[in-house]
C-alpha cells in the first residue's frame, strides 16, 4: 500500500475525476473511496469531511489549471530581443483563445463561483492566485533583468494584471458570437506590448 502522502493524492484525484465529469453533487464519500481502493476510515484520516475534500479537490483543479501557463513561459527563455521576446508573446496568445484555454477559464469561474460561502475554498482560490502571480512575477523579473521588457512597471503587477486579464475574458468565452476575437486580441496585443515596452 502507498505511504500516507499517496493515499491522499489518489483519494484526491478520484474526487477530481468525479467532479470533472458529474460536478460536485457526484462526489459521495462511498463513491470517492471506491474509486480510489480505499476505505472511508482512510478517506477520513486525510480529509475532516466532504466538504473539506471538496474544498481541497477544487483547489488543487483551481491550482492545476494554470500549470500549461506557466509552463507554457518556458517558451520565452532564450530571448535574444526584446523585439523577440514580444513575438513569442503574440504567439503564445494562440493558446489563450483555443478550446482548452477556453475550457480552463470555464472550470476557474465554475470554481470562483463555488466559493459563495465557503472560506475555506476562497483561501485555497487566493493561495493560488498568489503563487501564479508570484510565478509569473518572478518569470517577468528575470526579463527585466535581462532587458527584454521595460523596467518601468514591477513585474509582480503586471502578472496581477495578466491575471484578471485571464479572468475577465471568460465574459466574452460565454458570448463569442458577439464579440471579434481577432480584434480583441489585437487590443490585448497591442496593450502587452505597449506594457512590456514601457509606454504605459
């Protein structure tokens, strides 16, 4: 049998899998542990309640969904050129409007609207956007140093930035029909760069 820790991440990611295809109404303790090869006192040694594996499930799904962004930054390393650095930035936009960019705003605002009176999940949602923002803070630091974007702005702000951006096209994702999405992400572009470069 896994140690303690894998216990947990396999009771964890069964809850994960139920809520990713029924929604939290489907994660039933007898359900989670039978698909995790457990029983409910292990279950219970991990996690105080339902709602305490809902809240951790939820937030590891919340956390999880911003693991391609970051990744996704690796792209940019190797920069010779500011001028380079930005283009990779256009390009990497591609990824923001396609259907698993889509999908992953979907499930964050499902997961924002889950926290309505729930503290703990809101804690868990803004212990995650921290470590975003401090990830791609800490990514936008290292550009600066190496000069490929302005230093006027600290990077720290502008990944908060970069983050509410995220969160705010959901709008649009919900009502594509009526918006261009060539044109929107021409003004994303053009504010990305006036940003980076230093003009705003």
């Amino acid at each position: 049998m896994a140690d303690g820790r894998g216990n947990r991440e396999r009771i964890l990611e069964a809850a994960i899998s139920i809520i990713e295809t029924e929604g939290e109404a489907g994660v039933r303790v007898d359900r989670v542990v039978e698909a995790a090869g457990f029983s409910k006192p292990v279950l219970y040694h991990h996690f105080a309640d339902r709602e305490d594996l809902l809240v951790q499930a939820q937030g590891e799904r919340y956390r999880r969904s911003f693991d391609d962004a970051l990744i996704a930054l690796t792209v940019f390393q190797d920069s010779e050129s500011q001028e380079v650095f930005l283009d990779r930035v256009s390009v990497a936009l591609t990824d923001f409007t396609s259907p698993e960019g889509r999908r992953r705003r979907r499930m964050r605002a499902e997961i924002l609207g889950a926290t309505v009176g729930r503290p703990q999940l809101n804690d868990a949602i803004t212990e995650a956007n921290r470590q975003f923002v401090a990830s791609f803070g800490d990514f936008m630091t290292r550009a600066r140093r190496e000069g490929l974007i302005s230093p006027r702005r600290d990077p720290r702000d502008i990944a908060a930035w970069w983050l509410s951006v995220v969160a705010g096209r959901y709008v649009i994702d919900v009502d594509a029909d009526r918006f261009n999405e060539e044109e929107w992400i021409n003004i994303i572009l053009s504010m990305i760069r006036s940003l980076l470069a230093g003009e705003l």
